[in-house]
C-alpha cells in the first residue's frame, strides 16, 4: 500500500478525527469542487511524504486531508446514487461492470 492509500484509509476508518477550522461543507449558496478537493488532498499526500514539515504542521495537514477524503467520498456516494436513480428511471435496475477492453 502506497503511503497516499495509507493516508486516505486512515481517513476512511479515523472518526475521532477533530474538525479542522477549515470547513469542507458548503453552504447552499456554494458548489462543492471535487476536483479541487481533490487536488488539494494530493498535494497534501506529496507535501506530508516530503516529511519536511514540523509535527503539528503534519498533524494540521493530516487532519485537513481527512477532511477532504470525506467530503470527496461523500461527493462520490452522492453522485454514484444518481446515476443509480437515473438508471432505473430508464428501466434498467442494476449497473453493470465497467468493462475497459
């Protein structure tokens, strides 16, 4: 497992985790940006494997990113439900296997 998997399993199973000052939840009025997110994630993963930060400094970045692995999965859940409704609207009542051939 790369450290960058590490990080965001951790995220996954962490939930005594703090939040951060930094809120990920928008409000109505705002749009949440997944690739921006997770952008942001990915330069915290290389910024933490760089292992040039102070300990709390790594522990604040840490904390960010959790954040944002949720907010990015929860994106992901959200839109992955629909294209769930979506598909049975249209008749079809599973999603079948993404198929890369």
């Amino acid at each position: 497992m790369t450290k960058k998997e590490s990080i965001i399993s951790k995220a996954n199973t962490n939930s005594d985790t703090k939040k951060p000052t930094q809120s990920i939840k928008k409000t109505a009025d705002e749009h949440f940006n997944f690739e921006a997110s997770f952008s942001e994630l990915e330069k915290i993963v290389e910024t933490l494997e760089n292992g040039q930060l102070s300990l709390e400094q790594s522990l604040d970045d840490f904390e960010r990113g959790i954040h944002l692995t949720r907010a990015c999965q929860d994106a992901l859940n959200s839109a992955q439900q629909k294209v769930q409704i979506l598909l049975e609207k249209n008749g079809r009542s599973s999603i079948e296997a993404f198929s890369q051939t």
